[in-house]
C-alpha cells in the first residue's frame, strides 16, 4: 500500500516544472516506449486495437475506442496506455485522464503481482512488461497530470472511478499468458493494498488541494497546461 502511494505522488511530482521543463509542447505527449508506442509517425504496436489507435481522423479513432471499452477487462496495460495517449493528443484530455490512472493501476497491479524471481531478463515478457509499465507511468504521467491536477476536483472523481472499478483481481495469467504471477492467494491481498492506496490519495488531493494549485501556479506548471480544453468523446465517457 505504500508504495502505491509512493508510485502516485512520484507522478505527481514528475509533472512539476523541475521534472516537466523538458515538455516543450504540452498539447502532444512525445514518448518511445519500446514497442508499444513511438509519437514519431505514431508507430503503435499494441496488437488489433493499434491501426485504429494510429488512425488520423478522428471517426475511425473513436470507432476503435469503442471496440476497446467493450473489450474493457480484457485490455492489458500496454494499450490503455496507448489509447490515454492518443486521447490526449487528438484534444479527448478528460476521457484521456480516466485511461491513463485506468492503465497504471493496471501496470502497478502487474508490478505488485508478477514473480519477480521468475520474470526473466531482457527480452523475457514478464520483464519487458515490468519495464514498460514503469517507462508508461514516468514520461506520460507529466503530461497528463500537467492537465489533470489543474481540476482536482474533477481528477478526485476519476481516481474514485477507477477505484470502484478495481475492486476484484482480472485474470492476470489469462491477461499475460508467458508470465509467471505470485500464487493466487497472493493477489486479493496485492490488489486491496493498491485499492487502498488511492483512498490515500484521493484524501492527499483534498487535504492538499489549494496548496497543489498555488503551488503549480507558482511554478508554472499552471500557465503552462491551462490554456489546454477537452473535447467530449462521443457517446460519452462511460463504458
């Protein structure tokens, strides 16, 4: 549990102008996470739902996130992200912020439940999605929470969404069939411990909440991302 809570208030901090300076556009998330996504083009390899998620315009996008919410527990970590991504990019930043903390709950909970003694090295699966989870988390995080934490209130309401929805464990081996897990006694206790976590930070983001904004304010982050709007997914942001 505290290392969940570790995990958020690191990305958090990652959104700040001491970790974020770096960001020259903060309209378009560039990133390269190998091999899942490349802003350069994009280049998108995330499996069925990736020539959709690459797509231009903005019909045959929406059309391939729809496929994906009716897939909803069967997605993997590896393409919420990429899907959070894209919805920021193409202007969707609120339904893009719902992805996001979506898919790094889902990356901390492969995290916190992958076999660490068993996952392999370079090149085995379980590594390279314990690395990738990471890599999504740290250099999309000041993006999204650049835009996010400038409406706490609305950010507040999102992470209790993806808290009620994460109240029971997917099937994690069915999910990543080449990984070896922790035994499944092992996974309620994993997952209540993340679940707990971010009543921790929801409690941290009303506590805190006018100092976060003074302080982004100050900083800059704050002049930086609130000329930044969000279009409404069509057919709304509900699955």
């Amino acid at each position: 549990m505290k290392n969940w809570l570790c995990s958020f208030l690191i990305a958090f901090a990652v959104a700040h102008p001491s970790f974020g300076q770096g960001i020259s556009d903060p309209a378009k998330i560039e990133v390269y996470v190998t091999p899942y996504y490349d802003s350069k083009g994009p280049s998108i390899n995330v499996g069925q739902f990736s020539k959709g998620l690459a797509a231009a315009n903005d019909s045959d996008f929406i059309a391939t996130i729809s496929k994906m919410k009716q897939s909803w527990n069967e997605l993997r970590f590896p393409e919420m992200y990429v899907a959070a991504i894209r919805l920021y990019d193409l202007g969707f930043r609120n339904e893009a912020t719902y992805w996001f903390y979506s898919a790094q709950y889902r990356g901390r909970l492969f995290g916190t439940l992958v076999d660490q003694a068993k996952m392999g090295s370079i090149g085995a699966p379980g590594f390279e999605l314990f690395q990738a989870a990471n890599a999504f988390q740290q250099l999309v995080g000041p993006y999204v929470n650049g835009y996010a934490f400038g409406d706490i209130e609305h950010l507040i309401q999102i992470v209790e969404r993806v808290q009620r929805e994460n109240k029971t464990v997917p099937d994690l081996e069915k999910l990543y069939p080449d990984v070896t897990f922790k035994l499944r006694p092992e996974w309620v206790t994993g997952n209540n411990g993340l679940n707990d976590g971010l009543t921790k930070f929801v409690a941290m983001l009303k506590d805190q909440g006018a100092g976060i904004k003074k302080q982004r304010i100050d900083n800059g982050t704050e002049a930086k991302f609130s000329k930044l709007t969000s279009k409404e997914l069509p057919g709304g942001g509900g699955r």
